[in-house]
C-alpha cells in the first residue's frame, strides 16, 4: 500500500457543485487541538502541512442534540480509528520480537 501524502484538492462537477477533499498524513509535526470558548461552540482543529481542517457547528452561538450526536460520531469514528492502529502496532512489534 502506498503512503498518502497530506493533500488538498478542489474539483468543480459539471453540476456547479463544488467538492474540496483533504487528505492528512498524522505526524510529530501535525497540531491536533480543540479550542473552547466561553461564549461560542468549540472548535476543533487539525493542521498539517499545507492543509488545516476545522470542525465546529453550524451556529457558533446555539449547541443543540444534532450538533452532539455528531460529535459523538466524530468521537466514535477516532475510537475505531485508534484502536486500529493498536491492533496493527502490536502486530507489527510481536512480528519485529520474533524475528
């Protein structure tokens, strides 16, 4: 499998809908933060290269049960996502121990 590269990509359909996708390639160099405010949603944020990702709710100024049931999707989908890399990192360390 190849390495993907952190990318960003902007493609305008015949239909006038435009489509940005971003690809992230985690790293010691990526920023992974969430910011909270006092009187705002929070934001969390990913920057990475030339890329940066922000995730937030549509009205900064008003949080309601959608906007929670997709954060926990978020918060599911990194779950599923780290545990992946455990399972694979120590697949990968009892392979190096046995050789």
């Amino acid at each position: 499998m190849s390495a993907v590269r952190t990318a960003a990509e902007v493609r305008f359909g015949p239909d006038a809908v435009t489509e940005v996708s971003s690809f992230v390639r985690l790293n010691g160099n990526t920023h992974v933060m969430c910011c909270t405010y006092p009187d705002s949603a929070p934001i969390l944020s990913v920057d990475d290269a030339h890329v940066r990702i922000s995730v937030t709710v549509p009205d900064a100024g008003q949080v309601t049960a959608e906007d929670v049931q997709q954060g926990r999707l978020l918060a599911e989908a990194v779950a599923r996502y780290v545990a992946e890399l455990e399972h694979r990192a120590a697949g990968q360390d009892a392979v190096s121990e046995a050789a």
